[in-house]
C-alpha cells in the first residue's frame, strides 16, 4: 500500500479512490499561496501519509498529475515568480543527491531573498540520516539544530529559518479510525452487491454483515467508540498506527475468514463459507485482533501486535463467564443470555456454539474442550464491542482487557479535557497507589502523600522514615491534584510550596501507569507488570525528596538541633492510616 503503486492500481482498475481528510493539506496551501511563505519538512513514520501530501500539495497547486506519476525524486514547480521543491522521499536521493539538495535547501531557508521554497518528506531518521551526511557548513549545522529542536520540542529559538516541521506521527489515529471506517464503508462500489446472489433467499454474506456492524449506524451502538478507545489507549502507551495501519485493520475487519486464501475472503469464497456453515468464523470482533490469520503471521503483524496487548479474548470476569457458560441452562441468566448472546444469531448463538457448549457441559469422553474454549474467546471479543453502555458498569467491561482501570483513564482525561469535574475515586486511587510504592506498606492513606525514605537511598522497596506528609487537598501551599497534559492525556502534579520558588513536580500518567497505580491501590498487583513502571515512581518519589530538602534549606527548617536528631518512623494504625512514631537520637 503505496501511494505510488495505489494510483496505478486505481487508473488500471477504473475505481474511484477513497479520499481521506490529509491533515495537513489546509496548511500547507495556505503556506505557499501566501505572499511570505515557508519552507516545509513532513515527516512521520512509514505510511502516514507524507507522499500522499506531496501529491495533493502538487496537484492543488496546478502541477499536472502526469508529470508527477512519471516519478521524479525530484519535482518543480514555478508559482509566479516563486519556485516550489518537492521531494516526496528524501531516502531515494543518493548519498551525493541528497547532499547538494540539503545544502541548497539550509542556504535557502536563511536567505530571505531566496524565492526558492521546498517541501521535503522523510521519516524521523531518514531527515536526521540525510543531515548527517551533508556537508559540514555552518548553515548546514544551522539547519540540523533546528530540524532537532522541532523533532524533540516542536519549536526553535532561531527566527531566522524560514522553516516549519509537522510530524503527521502525532495526529490522533483514533480519529482517523472512524474517517477511514466512513469512507471504505460508503463507497460507491458497495452498490455492486445489490444484486449479489450471496444474499438471497436468507443468506447472510458476511463481507455485508462485517460492513454493516462496522458502521454502527445505530447512535446506541458502542462498536466504533471502543475500538478507537483501543487505538487511543495504545497511543497513550507510546503505540502509533500509521494511516496505512488503519487501512489495513478495517480491510482484515470486513474480509477476514481463516478458510480463505491469506485469510481474506473474495465474493468468490462466500458461497462455499455458507455452505460450512461456520460464517461464524468472519466475525469483525475476531478479524480485529487477526484472528484470521494465522498466529505466526498475525504475531509478526505490528497492527495485531499492538491490539493483543489487551488480551481481549484471554481476559474476563466472573459474570461475563457464568453468562456464556451456562446462560443457556441457567433460569436466572435467561433474561441476560437472550438479550446478549441469543439476540445475535450470526456471530453469537451460532449453532457452532451451542454445540460445543452442550459437549463442554456435559463433558463426554473425548470431547474437544478446545473448541469450546476458542468459541469462547469469540464471545468474549464479540461482547467487548457489543455489550450496551447501561450493561457495561455491571458486567465490568473493562475486565475484559488488562486494563481494569482504562475505562476510568478515558474518563479522567475527558473530563480534563472539557475542564469539568473529576471522578471521586480517581485521585483517591492514584495517591494511596503512590503512597504504597512510596512507603512499602499497604497504607489507607488517600487525603495525604506519604514521602518515606529508607534512611540511605530512595530506591528501597520498604521505607521507613517519613520524609513529609503532603496535604492532597490544597492547605498551606500544599497540593496534589490531576492535571491536564495539553495532548489529551493527564498526569499528577505536586504543589509544595505556594508561588513558584519551587515548581510543580509532575508525573505522566501512562494508561500502564495509571493501571498499575490502580493495581497497587486495591493490593494486588499481577507480575506480568514489567519493574518499568516501579522504576518510573521511583524516580518520581526522588523528585520529590529533592523538593522537599530545598523547602527545608528555604525554610531554615534543620532536624537536627544541638545535638539531636529527630527521626519519624512510620507505622500502620488500626485502620491502615500512616501515623507517626518519633524517635529522638542523641550524639
């Protein structure tokens, strides 16, 4: 899927193209239809996009289409009196190519006499890759400073370049996901199937029955919104899914069957798929985590990769079991099993099922529990995306995952973001989670930071000392609250003192940290957790012990006096609070 061999394809097969909102596009003509335009540099990983930007930034511009398909690494375009560059791939040029452009480029993007302007296109280090290589001038290291700074910090001190970077890394996939699901959905070819003999006669062709579920046209329908609350907690955890990802996720999501040549049904494979009966096994929720294919290839697949994290399928409750297991038998799981497994007789009480879960409860000699247990699996996805918001509380949707706690994280940052206010419980959880890796000890605190120390060196899993006790609500210039990030995410800042003599200490909450916090916080935590996150606070915990020590020097405030060192252990009252006991050293 690139953008190069996409154009031939559509010109040989005569389809119209899905056209896709190009984040940019606005932007950049702006730029260089202005009376002072900038040069500019796309950058971003493999397949966001940086090609397709070029094109559409060419082509609006009035560059002719044929011109630009003949495949120039280099292209030009004169736009009254001005010169536009475009190299859609810096990583074509050759070593000696690549060095007289970058040369020319960093002189012309000082010079304000220049009416040269460029737009580049690289991955991060392809740009870094190609600066290296160029000729070691002034202007060249001039421009490799700031092509850094933008990388990192997204601006630059130096005025003077007339350059501006955009990272299409950083746009938010999550809405991308429901643009390309509109736009592959609502294509004009789907009229073709009206006269699909695959439909007659009560057939269900499950390419059809894929795309219908995609488009969750009903308003109640929850599918759309949790997958992109997947994509958007992967990207919290550092993951990214590049547009030809995403093309990718929804394509295996309305044509995958493990029956079918590479996974992916053709129209051709779906009258022999009804006639096995198992249609079942083209179900979305299963093509979502690549269950179509086979585990090697979708275990080498980045996009399968990344949405197993979650383990949905693997993971699961206690009601939700009990529902699937022995709904079907259970006179007090009626209601629920009719409403939530019976009502979906295509990808839920599929006669497949129904079979293996009879065999599994009567457990006869020989039986295949393994079937059932992989039928199971299918139900477990299929009702992460289907379960209904009023039922999604009671049956503790987010069990379905690792991540017990993701739900509660989407909700804090949407509140944050819309400035309204906050759960109850999720500071609460966040400081007596940070209170028990603080101090080693299975405090109730949740009103105070309690900041320990071993007496040596902060990395002790057990800390007896108290440091400090930190008012969470705001008291004497104290204050532990959550705070917004600006990026849609959110972490916990730490106040100590009022004014600024002494910032914020902040820490960013991870949906993997905010998990873990939420773990420690109910007293248990699972050991498929990596010592990252317990390094991470950690350090955080440092952070603070070194604020602490400066409002002391500030203060004045000297705990030994005339000899006499007070030490402050801590103990565990009756009710798991923290509480105080001093011990008074003389020397």
């Amino acid at each position: 899927m690139y953008d190069e061999s996409i154009q031939r394809a559509l010109k040989r097969h005569k389809i119209t193209p899905i056209t896709l909102p190009a984040q940019f596009l606005p932007a950049l003509l702006d730029n260089f239809q202005s009376d002072t335009p900038l040069s500019q540099i796309i950058t971003g990983t493999a397949g966001d996009g940086k090609t397709y930007h070029c094109r559409e930034v060419w082509i609006a511009l009035g560059g002719d289409a044929a011109v630009w398909n003949q495949g120039a690494k280099i292209q030009r375009l004169a736009l009254e009196g001005r010169t536009l560059v475009i190299v859609k791939d810096l990583s074509e040029l050759m070593d000696d190519e690549g060095a007289e452009l970058i040369e020319a480029f960093a002189r012309d993007v000082i010079d304000p006499a220049s009416s040269t302007f460029y737009l580049l296109a690289a991955n991060h280090g392809q740009l870094l890759e190609k600066l290296k290589t160029a000729p070691d001038t002034p202007t060249v290291k001039r421009l490799a400073t700031v092509v850094e700074d933008l990388l990192v910090v997204g601006k630059t001190s130096d005025v003077g370049m007339r350059l501006e970077l955009k990272d299409l890394s950083r746009a938010p996939a999550a809405k991308m996901t429901a643009d390309i699901i509109e736009a592959i959905t609502t294509h004009e070819g789907w009229v073709g199937c009206a006269s699909c003999p695959s439909q007659a006669e009560g057939q269900v062709c499950p390419i059809l029955e894929n795309r219908r579920r995609l488009m969750a046209e009903e308003e109640s329908d929850p599918f759309q919104r949790r997958l992109t609350a997947l994509i958007e907690l992967s990207e919290r955890n550092g993951g990214h899914f590049p547009v030809r990802q995403l093309l990718a996720l929804v394509a295996n999501s309305l044509l995958g069957h493990p029956a079918a040549r590479d996974g992916l049904m053709s129209c051709a494979d779906v009258p022999g798929i009804q006639q096995s009966g198992r249609a079942d096994l083209a179900s979305v929720y299963r093509n979502i985590f690549g269950e179509n294919l086979k585990q090697s290839r979708a275990e080498k697949t980045e996009l399968f990769k990344k949405l197993n994290l979650f383990g949905i399928g693997a993971e699961t409750s206690n009601r939700v079991d009990n529902l699937l297991v022995y709904g079907a038998d259970d006179p007090a799981q009626a209601e629920p099993y009719a409403a939530l497994v019976l009502s979906d007789p295509i990808y839920g009480a599929t006669p497949a099922f129904a079979q293996a879960q009879r065999a599994y409860l009567e457990g006869d000699e020989g039986t295949d529990r393994s079937q059932f247990l992989a039928a199971l699996r299918a139900q477990r996805q299929r009702l992460f995306f289907t379960l209904p918001d009023a039922l999604a509380e009671s049956y503790q949707l987010w069990d379905l995952t690792v991540f017990r706690f993701a739900g509660l994280f989407l909700e804090v940052a949407d509140k944050l973001a819309a400035k309204q206010a906050l759960p109850r419980q999720a500071l609460g959880q966040v400081v007596r989670g940070l209170n028990r890796i603080f101090t080693g000890m299975l405090v109730q605190n949740q009103d105070e930071l309690v900041l320990a120390t071993s007496g040596s060196y902060s990395q002790s899993k057990r800390s007896p000392l108290l440091d400090e006790l930190i008012s969470v609500p705001r008291a004497a210039g104290e204050e532990v609250n959550l705070v917004a990030d600006g990026a849609g995410g959110f972490g916990v800042s730490v106040r100590l003192v009022r004014g600024n003599e002494i910032p914020l200490v902040v820490l960013a909450l991870s949906p993997t940290r905010f998990e873990f916090l939420g773990r420690v916080a109910e007293g248990a935590l699972p050991s498929s957790f990596s010592l990252e996150c317990h390094e991470d606070l950690l350090a955080f915990k440092a952070r603070l012990l070194r604020e602490t020590e400066k409002r002391r020097e500030l203060d004045g405030d000297d705990q030994a006096v005339d000899g006499e060192l007070v030490l402050r252990f801590i103990e565990l009252g009756g009710d798991g609070r923290a509480i105080q006991r001093r011990v008074m050293v003389r020397a």
